[in-house]
C-alpha cells in the first residue's frame, strides 16, 4: 500500500525508518502552500501548518541533544513563525536535524543505552532515573506522528486537501481509478460582461421597444 515504509531488517532500521516516515507525512501537509498559508490558523486552534513544522523539528532536536549528553536545551518560541521564515527555510532545518539523528543513532551500539532524565523539567517523571535510546525514538515517532494528524486537519481546513492526493502530487504518481493526487486550485476565470442588447433595455420613460 503506498504511504508504508519498506521491509525492515532490524530494530534500529524500524525505528528510524518509521521516524523518517512520519516526518515526510508532515511536511506533505505543507506541500504546496504558499509561505502565507503556512502561517494561516483555520481552526479554532492557534497552530498552523508552518508552526507545528518547526516544532516537530526543534522537538526532535532538543531529545537528541539529551541523547547526546548536552542536557535540555532549549527550542525556543518553536509553535509561532518569525518574520521572514519560509517553508524552505523550515523544511531544510528539519532536514538538518533529521541526518543529525540518522548520524548520531548510527555511531550507538546498544539501542539501550541510558539517556538520563533531566532534574529540573517539573513534566518529567521524578521515578525514573534514565530512559533509553529506545524509549527517546519511540517517542519521537509518537510525538511526530501525532502532530502529523494535527497537520493533516490544518491542511484540509485551508484548501480541502487531504493526505493521499498530497503524496500523489509530491511523488508524480498517475491518476488512477481510486485516487487522483491533488491539484493547485486554478485562479477563478475573469467575469466576462456581456453588452445587454438594446431590445431588453427600458429608456427613460420607463418602456421597452
């Protein structure tokens, strides 16, 4: 079916194969948007497309810094867009932090290492002393692929455009009997006026010929 990763071979290869996957599905909610409705808000909710990118990167940063032994840094204003920032320019950082992970998990041996729970984060559980590179990549791919879903209804509320036909488009595939990928709306055609002919018009004394 398409939209599933291929066979895997090992654990560590699921694990990263499923976080690429649903990295790829977030950015298909942005694909084709212009750098404005990025930053549109259509729900009630204040996230838009653009935001939930470029916290699902920074969220992904920030766990593999921990994995790093870097302790908790910080991600910033991660869920509002800056002046300026485009999709390209939120796409290529999650690009970066995306072969930053893939590097950093391949030079581990054991997928159990501890990676300490950080003291002074009141969310984090005070009875557990460690997790493990395992546990931070199952979590990444929950977090991400949860925030995914919340793309996927943002995109949908913007342009109608729903998660299929995105991947379609993205990867060129053909029109097919189940699934036509998505299209650009066109521009509305201009209103072309036609002259009245002058039999259906009234004159000033109020008749017609």
């Amino acid at each position: 079916m398409p939209g599933l990763i291929g066979p895997v071979a090992d654990e560590r290869e699921g694990l990263l194969d499923y976080l690429a996957q649903q990295r790829y599905v977030v950015c298909l909610a942005a694909y084709g948007l212009t750098d404005q409705q990025i930053r549109e808000t259509p729900t009630v909710s204040s996230l838009s497309v653009g935001a939930i990118l470029k916290h699902v990167c920074r969220t992904e940063r920030v766990w593999i810094d921990l994995v790093c032994g870097l302790g908790l840094t910080d991600p910033g204003d991660d869920l509002r867009l800056a002046p300026g920032e485009t999709l390209a320019d939120l796409v290529g950082e999650y690009e970066r932090v995306a072969t930053r992970t893939e590097e950093v998990v391949a030079e581990i041996d054991d997928l159990s290492r501890p990676v300490p729970v950080p003291r002074d984060v009141p969310w984090f559980p005070a009875d557990v002393d460690a997790w493990s590179v395992r546990w931070v990549l199952l979590h990444l791919i929950e977090e991400t692929a949860r925030h995914a879903g919340h793309a996927d209804i943002l995109r949908e509320s913007i342009d109608g455009a729903t998660a299929l036909p995105l991947m379609a488009a993205a990867e060129g595939w053909p029109d097919s009997p189940w699934l036509r990928p998505w299209q650009p709306p066109r521009p509305p055609r201009p209103t072309r006026h036609r002259a009245t002919p002058l039999y259906q018009r009234s004159n000033s004394a109020g008749w017609s010929p």
